[in-house]
C-alpha cells in the first residue's frame, strides 16, 4: 500500500508539473505573443489525395521524426502508447510481438502502411510493431476512425503510415548514432542523404540488440531481441511534368520467446528457450505525371511485399509461414476552380485498384517424414480484388471543407463489398475554433490462419466465415486559446462491428448481432514562452462485443503527460513523459485461475535530456521507468524496468 501510494504521489508530481507550465502560459500569454512560433501546417494522406491538417475532418494525429529523436523513442509502438484512442499490448520483452488497437477494435482492424506499402502480415492481418524501430522515420500519420473507402480492408478502424526519411537535392549528408545502456542494449544507425538539381537519394541502416530480461516468472533465463532494418528511398525528375519514385525496405528479427508450459503448469509463461525470426521486403516503384497545368495528375504504383517467419524451440524448427501482397493501383485527379460559387476549389480522383494476397504453412522435417501428414495443409493459398475508388475534396469560401470517399470491392472469395467515407471541418469566422465531423464504413475480411487454420491441427479454419463490418462516426471541436499558445481537441467517437470474428474452442466463427464501441478522446498541445512546451491526452473507451461482454486488452481510461523545457540558446533539452494505462481485462489460459482477470492500472514516467556540443555533435541520455514501476500489459508476461541508456549522434 506504500508503494501504491508513492507511485500516486510521483504521478501527482508530473501531472502537477505539466499544470505548472499550463498557469505559466496563461499568466504570460499576453506579454509573450511575439515570441510564439507559429508552425507550418503539415500535409497528410487523409485520402487518396494530400489535404492540410486543418482541412480535415477526420482525427488526424501526426508525429514528426524530431519529435522522435527529441524524446528518444526507440520503438514507434511507445509513440503511439501517446495517441489518443490507441492502446498497445506488447508480449513482455523489447521486440516482443506488440498489438496496437485504435478506439476499442481489434489489431487487425487497424491498417500499417510503410511509405504507403501494406505492412500487415496475411496470416493473421495484423502489423507486430514489435518489429518498428524509429531509427529512419521521418513521420507517422495516423487517421482514426473506419477508412475503408480509401485503403480497403483492414482499414476498419485506423491507418498508421511510417514515412521514411527521404534525400536531399542540396548536396549530401551523412548522419549516425550509436548507444548504449541497461539490459546490454547497443544501437547503432547511419542515414545517408543527398541528391542534385533532379533527383534525390536516400540509405537508411539500423541495428538494435538487447539482452533484455526474463519475461518468465519462472527461471532466469533473459529474453532479448535483434533487430536490423535496412531502407532505401530515390526520386528522380524524368521530366517537367514526369517524377518517377521507389523504395524498398529489408527488416530482418530474431526474437527470444518464452512459451507456456504443459499439465501441471498449463497455461503459465515458463522460461524456456523459444526464438522468432522474421525477415522481411517490401518495396514499391511508382510514376507521376501532370497535365493541363498541373490541373490532371496520374498516378501508378506497384507495391509488393514478401514475409516469411519461422517458430524454434532449443533450437529446432517447428511452425512457420510465408506471406506475399502485390497491389497495383492507377489513380487520376483532376482539379478546378469555380470562384463564382462559393470562391470554391475543387479536386475529383477516379482510380482502379488490383490486389493478390499469397499465404503458405512451412512444413517442419517432422511433419515430411511422418506419414500421417496431409501435406495439403501446406500447399499455397492465394486470393485476388479488384477495386473502383472514387473521391471528391471541396474547400468553399476558406472556412467549409468537405471529403468524400467511395470503394467497391469485387471479391470473389467473400463477395463483393461497397464502402464510404464523408468527413467535414468547419473553421468558424472570428473565432479560434474548428468543428470536425466524420462518418464512414469499414470492412475486414478473414485472414488465411482464419479460413484455413494453424499447423499442426489444434486450430482449425473456418472457409464459411463472412468479412466483418463496420459503421463508426465521430464529431469533435478543436479550440486554439492565447493566439495559438495553446490547442486542444475533443472528439466523441462511436463504432458498431457486425459480424465480428470470435475464437471457439478450437475455431472461429462470426458473432450475430453487433458489438459496440464508443468513448471521447482529449487532446492539448502547449507552445509556450521561453522553450517551454507541454501535452496531453486522455481516452474513454467502452468495448463490448454482441454478448455484451467487455473486450479484452482495452483499458476504459488512458492518457499521456508529457513536458519538455529547451534552453541555453536552443544547445540543451530536458523531457519528461508519463503514460497511464488503466484497469484492463485478459484472457487466462491458466488451468484453475478464472477464464478472465484484470490486469491492474500502472503509470510509467520516462525523463531525458539532451546537450549539443557543436553543430555537428550530440550527446543524449534517459531513464526509462523512472520509478521502476511493475506491471503487465499481456497476462503472464513480465515488463521492462528501470532502464538508463545514453547515446552520440553526429552529422557531417
């Protein structure tokens, strides 16, 4: 009880520290007006087309790569712990699988692009963001809410694009980092940036490993993580009017596991010796040209993706599987003025979409000598869609901003599906204010493990199984007090699925009736006077599927504090975060415990700082879990402690 109550106190004393910088601002609003910076707006991919942050009306979050580097985040997943309505699940150790959910839906329901390449694995439709390190982003995008109209399936709830650091057409740049810290954790990155009048050229190599520590509550055996990622970005101007565009990115894991045990210790996280490896490639190559003045632009693009993982135990092979995704998209925008009516700017995009998924078990030496095997179980399954989209942005006397999206699927494997999306902002004349609204649908469809199960047959698939649907709206009011010193947000959200995909026994099955989500995010964003800054974010989430039960892994409440002070002529920084997860339940698979518990809240404060010595050369530090909090995000599984790590980075 003690200690519960020392921890409330140091979150007190963040929390309290974050309404310090607040009552600062307000008190020196007025005498400090000149020294407010006023950013410039960033362009986001709420659509098939870029629109202006303002200019949407849907829930938009974006993280810049300085932002990044600033707070020395190493895994986007703990980026992403500060958006509101996102809640993240990580399977214990550093690189362990993560599950992000976004306002109360399941991790499939959310779509990861990376440079605009579908990240999501086939097998179970799902992005582990324990593979995503920070080391070459230059931005994240985040959109809330069903976006189906426009990315299709899996979009049902969300879309994260990663978007890499891209060159530089001013000469070249040559930029590195290595750290060190707890748990022998060691980092090194290099970034090489360059290009001339025409083109633009950009590498990107990091390597991360950890020992980390026993995930297990039993034995001592450490659980760490090696990750190396390799990108590569090139633009090239073929003409006035022609820009041609690829990329391509190679990520390769290798992650220790710890697997749960058999009778008597069914269903406890035991300390043995269990190892994940993935290796992936995804890349994309793409062509743009304008007409009419620039008023036409086309668009092509082929995006592939190639993912194979493979499961050890002490050392031997024993599950695995490959999945592929080609997609081919052509897309066409034309935009117009009509000044007569409404002073109006006007942008129509049609475009045609081509997707093949490919999915494949990985055969063990056990299951090809066996001669009980039915090696079909192993053959490939593929499934193809085509898609029409169409879209229209309209901008009407500088203040009403409206979007609309439709999609029509031609599926064959679960017929045919027709989305929407209609998304609105009004900026009020004379006031500070900015009404958003938006309304859409999204569908899901079954994943391969779904429709055809895992190996070996303790899951079976189920090929009758129907996409899951949804309907989701949400309205809020962005507010900017003190000349923009200060910006908040309140968004309420509400989504129904239909439909939804549940476990069995030892299978799968659509739920009848409809499972309901709503909640109400808060967001503020403090800009104040001499270097200080300060945010924050609160959600509500109410999930329960059609029985009416409560979802798992979906805290009811959750939010973010964080505070940062610059100083000494913009050379020094010093950073302080802290997360708050609340009360959530979980499913046990423990023989004699409950099917369900509830894992407890935690509250977890990071703090930084860092100090540049020229131009060219920084040095970093922080102290991850200040407080050393103890906590489980995933039943059974043990997370981080107290952690230091201090880094260089360098720029030539």
């Amino acid at each position: 009880m003690t200690r519960n109550l020392l921890q409330h106190k140091k979150t007190i004393l963040v929390l309290g520290t974050a309404l310090t910088v607040f009552s600062l601002g307000h008190a020196f609003a007025e005498e400090k007006k000149q020294e407010t910076v006023q950013l410039k707006e960033i362009l986001v991919t709420a659509g098939r087309t870029p629109i202006e942050e303002g200019k949407t009306g849907r829930a938009v979050t974006v993280i810049t790569g300085k932002q990044l580097e600033q707070n020395q985040v190493r895994y986007v997943a703990d980026a992403l712990r500060m958006v509101p309505g996102f809640a993240v699940s990580r399977t214990g150790s550093y690189g362990g699988l993560t599950q992000v959910r976004v306002r109360g839906a399941e991790a499939n329901h959310l779509l990861v692009m990376i440079d605009g390449v579908e990240a999501g694995s086939p097998s179970d439709g799902e992005f582990d963001f324990g593979e995503l390190v920070s080391a070459d982003i230059d931005r994240i995008e985040i959109l809330r809410g069903p976006q189906s109209a426009f990315w299709g399936s899996n979009a049902l709830a969300g879309v994260v694009n990663i978007i890499t650091k891209g060159g530089k057409r001013d000469g070249f740049k040559i930029s590195g980092t290595t750290e060190t810290g707890s748990h022998n954790a060691w980092l090194g990155g290099l970034l090489l940036q360059g290009g001339k009048d025409n083109y633009d050229m950009a590498f990107g190599a990091s390597y991360r490993r950890t020992d980390g520590f026993n995930v297990s509550s039993f034995g001592n055996e450490k659980d760490g993580d090696e990750n190396l990622t390799l990108n590569g970005k090139v633009n090239i101007d073929l003409s006035d009017t022609a820009k041609l565009d690829a990329s391509l990115r190679y990520f390769n894991r290798t992650a220790d596991n710890d697997g749960t045990g058999p009778w008597p210790n069914d269903g406890y996280i035991l300390d043995t010796d269990e190892q994940s490896k993935t290796r992936e490639l995804i890349g994309s190559i793409g062509l743009t040209w304008t007409a009419l003045d620039e008023a036409l632009t086309q668009k092509l693009r082929f995006n592939g993706s190639d993912a194979k993982r493979k499961n050890y135990d002490t050392g031997a092979y024993v599950s695995g599987n490959q999945g592929k995704r080609y997609t081919g998209t052509y897309q066409a925008t034309y935009a117009f003025d009509t000044p007569a009516f409404g002073d109006a700017h006007h942008k129509i995009t049609g475009g045609l979409e081509w997707k093949q998924e490919r999915f494949q078990q990985l055969a063990t030496e056990a299951d090809l000598s066996s001669p009980w095997t039915d090696m079909s179980q192993f053959d490939e399954h593929k499934r193809s869609m085509y898609s029409f989209i169409g879209e229209y942005n309209g901008e009407f006397v500088d203040q009403f901003f409206v979007n609309l999206g439709l999609r029509h699927d031609v599926n064959k494997d679960f017929g045919d599906a027709t989305t929407f999306s209609l998304s609105g902002a009004w900026a009020i004349p004379d006031t500070n204010a900015r009404l958003h609204s938006s309304v859409g649908t999204g569908v899901a469809n079954p994943t391969f493990y779904e429709q055809f199960g895992y190996i070996p047959n303790s899951f079976i698939g189920n090929p009758a199984l129907k996409p899951e649907k949804s309907l989701g709206w949400d309205i809020g009011l962005e507010y900017a007090f003190f000349d923009g010193l200060v910006v908040t947000d309140i968004t309420y959200f509400n989504q129904d699925l239909s439909d939804e995909i549940v476990g069995t026994m030892n299978s799968v099955k659509n739920l009848d009736g409809r499972s309901k989500r709503h909640g109400v995010e808060l967001a503020a964003t403090l800009n104040l006077f001499h270097g200080f800054t300060a945010g924050g974010s609160y959600t509500y989430t109410s999930s329960r599927d059609a029985e009416s039960v409560i979802e798992v892994r979906r805290p009811r409440h959750s939010g973010s504090v964080n505070v940062a002070y610059t100083f000494y002529e913009d050379r020094a920084r010093l950073f302080g975060e802290a997360v708050f997860n609340g009360k959530m339940d979980d499913n046990v698979f423990v023989t004699g415990l409950p099917p369900r518990l509830t894992l407890g809240s935690y509250t977890v404060v990071n703090i930084g700082g860092s100090y540049k010595f020229t131009d060219k050369l920084e040095g970093y530090a922080r102290i991850e879990n200040l407080f050393d909090k103890k906590y489980q995000e995933v039943y059974g599984y043990n997370t981080p402690g107290r952690g230091a790590f201090a880094g260089l980075k360098a720029s030539f």
